[in-house]
C-alpha cells in the first residue's frame, strides 16, 4: 500500500514538474492606442517604458518562454524596448488592426507544441502584484496534474469580476480559430468545461490603460 502511495506522489510530482516546465507567458501589446493618443507602450512607467515593465516583472517568474506581440508601431517599440533573456521573444501581428483577438491567436501560433499551458497578460497592465501571477501560475499547475487530458481556463477575480491573468491549460485542445474582433478570447472561456474562478484582493487585474485618465489614475494608485 505503502509503496502505491510513493508511486501515486512521484506521479503526481512529475506531471507538476512537467507542467511547470510547459508554461509559456504571452504578453498582449499590439494595439493602436487610439484613445490614448500616443503610443501607451511607450509611455513612461517606473523609469522605464510601460511595456517594458510589464515585461521584466514577467521575466521574474520562471516561465520557459515569454512572447510579446506588438503590431502598432512595432519597430519602434522593438529598438527601444531591448530584452537581454534568452527566454524572450518578440512576435510582430500585421493585422493588429483587427483587434485583440488576431494578436491572440497570432501569439497562440508562435508557441511550440511542447508547450502545454499559457499565461495571457496584457501589455498595459502593470498593476497586478506578483502575489496573484504567482497563484494563478500555481493553482493552473495545480489543475494540469488533475486533468492532464483535458483544456481549462484559472482566471482571477476581483469582487466577482474575472480579470487578467488568464491560465489556459493544455492549450492545443482549445480551438482559438474561432477567435474575432477585439473581445479576446471571452467566448472560448465561457464555454470551457472546466473554468475555474480564483477570488482575489488585486484591483490589478482590472486596470488597464487605455486613456490619459486611466494613466492618471494607475499613476496615482502606484505613488499611493
């Protein structure tokens, strides 16, 4: 009996040992900045560029790889945002214009079949404490030695409102072509069987910016 057990742990184990190894973040940051009216990537955040922080806090976890795509304004963003990690990887979406979604799903294809499960963040969300991104990466891990057949989505929430970072685990069994316009991948995770909802005190996973009010505003809640 005993010896079943060890087995069962050293099973267990290694498919959590394997899942974290097939983790891949993906960092959306393509979009034009409409109503920002400059390039919100590059606006300046914590002595660096936006993008660019949300970026390197990425960089900190232990992910296998980090993709970013960029669409608006690419090249610029490319020369001055420099990564120096052989885990990074930029990925260019020609067809930004066509909302969220095509970045989704152009990100989706850049990453390798070894890769089982993705983290999607958002380029313009520098707010979420490393606390959150540390559960989600873990209760997602938790959820692949459960059920290492099956496509999920860990997603956390603040007052009952779902928010980013979202986990999609084994990613190759979800069907991400049926993706459109620029409300993500909404559909696809509403759907899901398994969908799990983890609560938690981080308006971060909330606020993006999309205007100089909302720049404000992440400003004043980071000086605060």
């Amino acid at each position: 009996m005993k010896k079943q057990e060890s087995v069962g742990k050293i099973v267990k184990t290694f498919q959590k040992e394997r899942a974290f190894n097939g983790v891949v973040a993906l960092i959306l940051g393509a979009g034009t900045s409409s109503r920002m009216g400059q390039t919100k990537q590059l606006l300046k955040y914590k002595e660096s560029y936006l993008l660019e922080y949300v970026i390197r806090r990425i960089l900190s976890f232990n992910f296998s790889r980090v993709f970013t795509v960029v669409g608006y304004e690419a090249e610029k963003i490319q020369h001055l945002i420099q990564i120096d990690d052989s885990r990074f990887q930029w990925v260019v979406n020609l067809d930004y214009r066509k909302g969220q979604s095509s970045s989704l799903l152009k990100g989706i294809r850049s990453i390798g079949k070894s890769q089982s499960s993705v983290m999607v963040f958002l380029g313009d969300q520098p707010l979420i404490s490393k606390n959150t991104i540390s559960l989600i990466l873990h209760k997602g891990i938790d959820q692949y030695a459960l059920t290492p057949n099956q496509p999920f989505v860990i997603q956390p929430s603040y007052q009952g409102t779902p928010g980013h970072p979202v986990f999609f685990g084994n990613l190759h069994m979800i069907d991400f072509t049926q993706l459109k316009g620029d409300r993500g991948a909404k559909k696809i995770i509403r759907n899901m069987d398994v969908w799990n909802l983890i609560p938690v005190q981080d308006q971060g996973i909330l606020l993006d910016i999309d205007t100089p009010e909302a720049y404000k505003r992440v400003i004043h809640f980071h000086e605060s």
